[in-house]
C-alpha cells in the first residue's frame, strides 16, 4: 500500500480548515460570480473578470476533490482488511469442499 501516504496527503488537505474556508466562500460567491465580473470590467480590476468567471467551476473542482478524497481514504481501510478476508474466505471454501468430498465418497460406499 505505497500509496496510502499519498491518500491520507490528499484527504488531509481537502478536509483542513482552509481548504474548507476557501470552498465555503466560493460556494456563496458562485451564484453572484458573474454579476461581480461585469461590475469589475467598469474598474480598473477588469483583469480580474476572467478569474471571477471561473469561481463556479472552480467549486466544483474543489467539491469534487473533497468528496473523492473523502471517498479514497475510507477505501484505503477497506482494502487493508480485505485480504485477511480473502484469506478466512478461501480456508472456508477449502473446508466445505473438503467435507462435500468426505460426504460424496460415503453416499457412494453406502
């Protein structure tokens, strides 16, 4: 699991507080964004209309970012558990074959 590191990284900086913030905030500027880069374009700011076009996509970048993050790290549990799993699984099918076997050969006899 080499890349768990990597997947507790990602979750842990989708889930700080600032990441979180910065996601709050552009939550609420997304339904205004375009109104606010129109009235910049009168300004000496109209640089910055582009990029305030660009804050309903970017939320969603970032939600998306959140929820699979959220998504990935959960799983890295489960994969971790899934091979002792495997393993009692497979001793417990060898069992049953082992008896089906044993029963098959003694209907025969019999």
């Amino acid at each position: 699991m080499s890349w768990r590191g990597t997947v507790e990284q990602v979750y842990e900086i989708t889930h700080s507080s600032g990441y979180c913030r910065a996601m709050d905030a552009l939550s609420a500027l997304s339904p205004h964004a375009n109104r606010i880069a129109d009235a910049l374009r009168w300004t000496p700011l109209a640089w910055l209309a582009s990029y305030v076009e660009g804050i309903p996509q970017a939320y969603s970048y970032m939600k998306q970012a959140y929820d699979a993050s959220e998504t990935a790290y959960r799983a890295v549990g489960v994969v971790e558990v899934a091979p002792q799993y495997l393993v009692y699984g497979m001793g417990f099918g060898l069992l049953l074959m082992i008896i089906g076997a044993v029963l098959i050969a003694r209907s025969r006899r019999g």
